[in-house]
C-alpha cells in the first residue's frame, strides 16, 4: 500500500505571504496625530473666537487685535494642515484619489502656515517670556517648512513617492511642534511654574526637536520596509 505523506505542521504557511496590517491599526498613526493637534486647535479657535467676538483687549493680545491678517492666516492654514495632513499617513486612504486631492490643500495650507508664522515672528512684538532666541528659531523653521513641502512637491510631480513622502513628513514634523510643545511645556508649568525667556526658549526648541528626530526615524523605517520590498519581489 502506497503511504500518503502528511504535510508537517511546521511547513503548513511557511510560504504564506506576511499578512498586512489591519486597518485599525493603520489609523493609530492617524488618530495620534490629530489628537495631539486637538490643543493647538481649540487654541486657535479660541483666539479667533476673541477676535471675531470683539473679547477685551489685553497686553497679551493686543498684537493680534492690532494686525489680525497673520493670526487668523495661520490658525486656518495651520488647522488645516495637521487635520488633514494627519490623514495623510492612513494607509487606506493612500489607495484613492481623496489622497491625491486633499495633498494638494495640505500642501497650500502648509505653505499659508508657514508663511504666515514668518510674518508674525518677525512683524509682532515679542511676548513676555519670547526672545530673540526663539524668533530666529521660528524665522529659520518656517522657510524649511516651506522648502520642504515644495520639495515634496517636485518630488511628487516627477514620481518620486518616496522622496515626497519624506519630505512632506519633515514638514508635518514641523508643522505639529506646536502640539509637542503643550507636552514639552505643561510639566515644566505644573511642576515649577511659568518657564522663564530661557527655558521657555529650551523648551519650545525640544518640540521642534522630538518632532524632526521622530520623522527621521519613521522616514528610515519606510526605506527599510521598501528595500525588503524590493529584495523579496
């Protein structure tokens, strides 16, 4: 009688393709990111509820009330770069032509956002606890921000997905330092009180920095998955 070999257990799905991510886990990214816009956000429609209500005028808004333009420019752009540049990063967005269409806003309210932070770090008066420190950091950042979304542009133009995917990922980074910076701040406040012009300085600094460290890593972790990519087809 002919003996019928079973297949062992080990070689059951040994040549199964890796299973992708599920779709829940696809939006953690997402959903992480908007969250940590939230506070920026309510922020900055609280001040232009302020503006448009005609809100008592005080030493701390008065900058604001004298030249309206910039702020208001930058709550909008800024408000709709990390909302919908957050759901850029959904994987399951990527695969429809929404992802095409929406990146063209972001990357317009990106540049509105960044063109407009310039304007008001060079054209308000500084606050109590800001310095010249921290304007020139805000004058330096805004153009690369910039940069890089024109980079991303180019980039996408000549099909060069992943040179658009990091750059418009440096330029979110950025972009998003101001919902690291609540994070940066609030112990800072809760556990010695309001941060004086330099440590303020340091700590507005240390948002842009996790910000731009995280996105390198994420940009060299998409390099690597892609190099496998490529060495298994």
């Amino acid at each position: 009688m002919t003996q019928i070999e079973r297949p062992s257990r080990r070689g059951v799905g040994a040549n199964r393709p890796a299973s992708r991510p599920s779709r829940r886990t696809g939006w953690l990214a997402p959903v992480g990111l908007i969250a940590l816009s939230l506070v920026p956000m309510a922020a900055g429609a609280s001040r232009l509820a302020q503006l448009g209500t005609g809100a008592s005028v005080t030493a701390e808004n008065a900058r604001f009330f004298d030249s309206p333009v910039p702020v208001i420019a930058h709550i909008v752009g800024s408000s709709a770069f990390l909302l919908l540049g957050a759901l850029q990063f959904a994987p399951s967005l990527r695969r429809y032509a929404w992802h095409r269409r929406s990146g063209r806003i972001v990357a317009i309210a990106g540049l509105v956002s960044a063109a407009s932070g310039l304007w008001m770090a060079v054209a308000y008066d500084l606050p109590a606890n800001s310095g010249l420190g921290l304007m020139v950091i805000r004058v330096v950042l805004a153009p690369a921000m910039a940069a890089a979304i024109v980079a991303a542009f180019l980039a996408i133009r000549r099909g060069d997905v992943a040179t658009h995917s990091a750059w418009m990922t440096r330029a979110y980074a950025i972009g998003l330092a101001a919902g690291t910076q609540v994070l940066t701040l609030m112990p800072w406040v809760l556990l010695v009180g309001e941060p004086g012009e330099l440590e303020y300085t340091v700590l507005m600094a240390l948002g842009w920095a996790i910000n731009l460290v995280v996105a390198e890593l994420v940009i060299r972790r998409r390099a690597r998955r892609s190099g496998r990519g490529r060495a298994l087809s």
